[in-house]
C-alpha cells in the first residue's frame, strides 16, 4: 500500500504532466502532422519517447520512483479534461 502523501504527489504531478502535455501536444501538431510520412512516423516516436522519459523521470523525481496504474490513469484523464475544456473555449 502506498502512503498519502505519495499518492497526492502522484495525483499532482500527474495533472501538472498531463496538462502540459495536451497543450504541448497542440503546439507541436505541425510537426507531428507532416506531409512526408517518415517525417511523421520519426517525429511522432521522438514526441512520444521524449514525453514518456520526462513523465517517467518527473515521477522518479516527485516519489521516488514509485509509479501505479492509477497515475496512468490521472495523466489520460487529465488530457480528456483539457480536451473538453479547450473545446468549450473555442
């Protein structure tokens, strides 16, 4: 069992993380999108690979590098949020 506080660092980074996330991922939608489809592909892999390593490296930071399925959980969510957000914003 993992104590509390781990838990709400967890939840909270994993928010912060997710957030950016979404946001940087609409920054970075031209790149990702390119014409030329290796371009696509390579960039997509580095953008998902990049992305990966710092959330990993953020939860190794935050709580000792305890990670659950449920900060998983937390980052998807917190990208659907922004999602809905965003979109009622436009």
């Amino acid at each position: 069992m993992i104590n509390i506080k781990a838990q709400l660092s967890i939840i909270i980074f994993s928010y912060i993380y997710g957030s950016l996330f979404y946001y940087l991922l609409f920054l970075c939608r031209n790149y990702i999108n390119y014409k030329n489809r290796i371009y696509k592909i390579i960039n997509t892999i580095s953008f998902f690979l990049l992305f990966s390593l710092l959330y990993f490296i953020g939860i190794e930071i935050v709580c000792d590098g305890i990670l659950h399925i449920y900060s998983l959980f937390i980052v998807i969510l917190t990208g659907y949020i922004e999602h809905i957000i965003a979109k009622n914003i436009k």
